[in-house]
C-alpha cells in the first residue's frame, strides 16, 4: 500500500508541473500574440518588454522551480530541429539577458561626443553609454509561437492522460479542490 500511495503523490507532484508549465507556454504563446498585432518595428516601445515576457514565461518550466524543480528532460526535446533551435535560444536569453545581465552578452560601450551611434546615422551629440543587447529578431516570434503550440500541445495531451489516470475513476466531491501531495 505504501508504494501504491507513495506513486499517487509522484504523479500528482508531474502533473502540478506539467499544468504550471501548460500556464508558463499559454502565457508565452499569448506575449507571442500581441507582439505580432502590435510591434512592427525595432522602434516600437513594446518590442523588448512584449520579448522579455515571451522569453521569461516560455523558460519558467525550465528553470529551477521550488520545491518541485524543473519539468524532466523529455519536455526539452523537439522533433522539429528548428523547434529544438528556438528553445534552446530562448533557454540561453533568459539565463543571460533577461533574467540576468552577463557580461559576455550584455556590453556597456563609451560613445564618445561626435562618435557615429552604432548602427544609426546619428552622432552622439555629448559624451553618453550604450548597451550592446542581445536579442531575438522580430522575424523569429512567429517560430517562437509555433514551438510554444507545439509544446503546448503535447503538455495539453499530457494533462489530459494524468488526470484520467489520477482521477477519472475516483469519486470527487461535486467543487473545485485543490491539488495537493499528501
């Protein structure tokens, strides 16, 4: 009995994660939404907060979540090798750029008075700073949105299966319970 019960709290533990992960790629999938009916260029206020969201909520998973940790490896793994590419960068940009400012990516640069602004065609008019940024092309958040359904759908399939399997044969009370592992 004590294996029985100790395998019903594990899988209740998989299945909280996999339903806040479901939640994470919702959220990135709908950044994903109003960043392509609302940002149409770099110049756009909402491009690096609308990116920042979409990076932050699609890694949450990932990263080391208390108590439970991260969804296990399989959730990292994509048949489509673009798919595979996407996450990765996104993994990459949220440990080094936007959920942390490392060196290596996040650059400080002196632009001294009368020194060409990189990439404008524009002098600086004193002497100023700039932050070299790395980021995501504007072209890639329509691949970020379909990894994100990708993922999202077979999280979804996956919530569905553990559910049956914890609960579909149970007697639950007639409301709304919350999940818990004891």
């Amino acid at each position: 009995m004590f294996f029985k019960r100790d395998n019903f709290c594990k899988r209740k533990k998989e299945l909280y994660k996999i339903v806040v992960a479901r939640s994470d790629i919702t959220a990135a999938l709908n950044a994903c939404e109003l960043f392509l009916s609302r940002v149409k260029d770099l110049g756009n206020g909402l491009y690096i907060p609308l990116l920042n969201a979409i990076i932050v909520c699609y890694s949450r998973p990932f990263s080391k979540n208390r108590p439970l940790g991260p969804l296990p490896k399989k959730w990292h793994r994509f048949d489509n090798s673009r798919f595979q590419e996407i996450h990765k960068a996104l993994l990459k940009l949220r440990n080094k750029a936007v959920a942390h400012s490392d060196l290596e990516i996040r650059k400080v640069f002196i632009i001294p008075k009368g020194a060409w602004i990189r990439k404008t065609d524009i002098k600086s008019p004193s002497l100023g700073v700039g932050i070299l940024n790395s980021s995501l092309a504007m072209e890639m958040v329509p691949e970020i949105r379909e990894t994100c359904l990708d993922l999202g759908r077979r999280l979804n399939t996956e919530v569905n299966e553990q559910l049956q399997l914890l609960f579909g044969d149970k007697d639950l009370p007639h409301e709304e319970f919350e999940l818990t592992f004891d």
